[in-house]
C-alpha cells in the first residue's frame, strides 16, 4: 500500500505506511481508503463535514449511548454506587464522635444530610422506569446540580469548604456543558456560547467581593488567613492564603482552576475545524476531565493535603481544644465521603445534557421550520 499524503491531515507518509505517522488514521480504513479514492475501491472521495473525525465519547460517554437512554442509564447507576456508598458512611460530629447521617440531624441542614436519599430515589426512577430518554437526562441533571449545592453544608464534619461562591460555581458548570457539547459536536454554536458564558460568569465570580468568601476554603487553609481576608473578592482572598505560605500552592493553584482553565477552553473552541480531523477536540479533552469533576478533584487534593500534614497534640477548632488525631482522622473520613457524593452530583449535573440539548434545540429547530413553512403558504 502506497500513500504520499495522508487524507486527514495531509501529512506525508512513507511508501507501504498502514498509519499516519502525524495523526495515526488508520488507512485501511474504508471511509479512509474512499476519501483517497484507491482505484480498489473506485468512486468519488465522499463529502466529510468539517471536525467530524474526532472521538467519538467524551468522559467515556458516546453521543449515541447519552441520546438513546442507555448512556444515562449507566452514568445512573454509576452515580447511585456512588451515593449509596457516600450516604451510609459515618459522620464525625464535633470532629471527635461518630454517627450516621440520620442521627446527625441537629449537628447540621437536615436537607443537606438526606438529600443523597432523595438522590437515590431519582437516580433510581432515572434508572429502572420507562422514561424519554431526556427526562432521564433532566432527573440526572436536577439531582446533581441540588446535590452539589447541598455539599458546603456537610463541610463543618470534614474541615472541608463550607460555602460555594455562586458565580464561580455556576460559570464552572455553563463551563462543563459547553465543553460536553463540542467534545461531542465540533461545529456547535450553542456548546461556543455556553463555553464563553461560563468562562465569563466564572472570571466575574473571582472579582465581586463577597461576605465569608474565605468559607470557601478548606479549614486548613482558613487557619492562614488568621482573620484577615475572609471577606472580599475570591482573587483576593485566595491570594492572601498563597502569601501566608508558599507551602500550599497546590491546594492554592486548584481554586483559580476556572479562571484560567475556562478562558483557554474558549479560546481553543471558538474557531471551527476546517479540516476533517477535529484537533483542537484533542486539547480540550483533558480540560473537560478538570472542568466537570473540578470539585471532586478538590476534594482529592484536600484529602493529599490532610494525609501529608504534620504531627500535633491538639489542634483548636472554633474554640474548642480537639485531639490532633481524632479531628486528622474526621476530616480524612468527611472528605472520603464528599469525594463519592460530589463525583456522582457533578458527572450528573454536567453529562446529560447531551440528551436536554439535543431534545430542546431540535424542538426549536422544528418549530422555526413550521414558522417558515407557514410564512410561505401565505397568500400575496
């Protein structure tokens, strides 16, 4: 098998090449073998649209498996192993003892502490009962984004983040369903605008100032600010912990991760693939992964954070003299407990809106259609 260039990149390969040495496009392939039009096949090379030879999933997810139902009814049950685990571990009031969620009632929001169960009932009717594939979509994605906004109430068991600043949280979600969309659709002009809305909502979110923005940090990097900078901008705030300690940059870094992950993300998307082979998709498939699971991946290096921490004899926690070992050990087993319910409320809140996208701008495409049609049969 002779080549001299390939037909998705154009890249020029050596004679009896099976791969592209660029792009690696399989030319034995037969959408391959008619786009060069081999004289084996014969035929013209077939019209290919712009960024369609791209991945075909995207989180692990395919379009197809999100728009029939079948995908949403894995990413269901995924997500209610997630829950059922998360929920019945204990929680550790005061730090020191430890309970079940539902004998925590007083200790915090009840609605916060039971939601996951509510959660379970919907993921389950999302999962088991005969439903359009976008209702399914749509329980998936209410009980997700009401899950995620139930976890700063669960943060005084954990040491973990106690608020969610609205803007950052809600520009870091348009921000997910953006990137879904045109991991999936290279040409979308909806999955652009809701990428650029997100990206913008979310830099907002880090300059209006805001009470209590330091709840927004863990505990261990509240002890840094010693009273100062809990209220104002998140920029702010957020910088003034790096200041106190060069030590937690890590931690530091992951909180501005919107800020600058969301811009580039817009920047890569905005211009549309003009060749075959969506290679800016390739870029922001790693972005995706950070976006969508930005506060799992929070709590992953909360919980690296607390393990990698020094040795003391006790720690003070709202004025009150706790044992290092036993708060060490809450916070390590509240933070295990966040990691498995926000990874089920964020990969439910973002991935199904494939199939509510798909559903809803397809109704409008049509009634747009029928306006048009009806508009032509007018008489003159």
């Amino acid at each position: 098998m002779s080549w001299s260039a390939c037909p998705v990149c154009a890249h020029n390969n050596p004679p009896q090449s099976f791969r592209c040495t660029s792009c690696a496009a399989d030319f034995s392939d037969p959408d391959l073998m008619a786009m060069m039009s081999l004289d084996s096949g014969g035929g013209d090379a077939p019209d290919i649209e712009a960024g369609s030879l791209a991945h075909s999933k995207i989180l692990g997810f395919s379009e197809d498996g999100l728009l029939d139902g079948t995908g949403v009814r894995k990413l269901a049950m995924l997500g209610l192993i997630l829950l059922i685990a998360g929920f019945l571990l204990p929680v550790h009031t005061n730090y020191i003892d430890s309970t079940s969620a539902w004998n925590a009632l007083e200790h915090a929001s009840s609605l916060a502490l039971l939601f996951p169960i509510l959660a379970i009932v919907l993921g389950l009717i999302a999962f088991l009962a005969p439903l359009a594939s976008w209702i399914r979509s749509a329980l998936l994605i209410v009980a997700g984004t009401l899950g995620l906004a139930t976890l700063p109430a669960l943060g005084n068991f954990s040491g973990s983040p106690e608020k969610l600043l609205p803007l950052i949280t809600l520009g870091t979600l348009l921000g997910g369903w953006g990137l879904v969309l045109r991991g999936l659709d290279a040409q979308s002009d909806v999955a652009r605008r809701i990428l650029i809305a997100g990206a913008a909502i979310a830099a907002a979110g880090y300059l209006i100032p805001m009470s209590d923005a330091g709840l927004s940090l863990p505990i261990e990097l509240r002890l840094f600010l010693q009273g100062e900078f809990e209220s104002g901008s998140a920029l702010g705030v957020y910088s003034g912990v790096f200041n106190r300690s060069p030590m937690v940059f890590f931690s530091v870094a992951y909180l501005f991760l919107p800020l600058v992950l969301l811009p580039a993300a817009a920047a890569i998307a905005y211009p549309k693939p003009t060749g075959a082979w969506d290679k800016r998709g390739l870029l922001l498939k790693p972005i995706s992964w950070f976006i969508v699971l930005y506060i799992p991946i929070g709590f992953v290096l909360f919980l690296l954070n607390m393990l990698g921490s020094g040795t003391y004899e006790t720690i003070v926690v709202d004025r009150q003299y706790i044992p290092y070992d036993d708060f060490r050990s809450a916070v390590l087993s509240g933070r295990f407990r966040q990691l498995l319910l926000s990874t089920a409320f964020a990969s439910w809140a973002v991935l199904p809106i494939v199939g509510l996208a798909k559903r809803f701008l397809s109704a409008a495409q049509q009634q747009s259609s029928d306006k048009n049609s009806s508009d032509s049969n007018e008489p003159l």
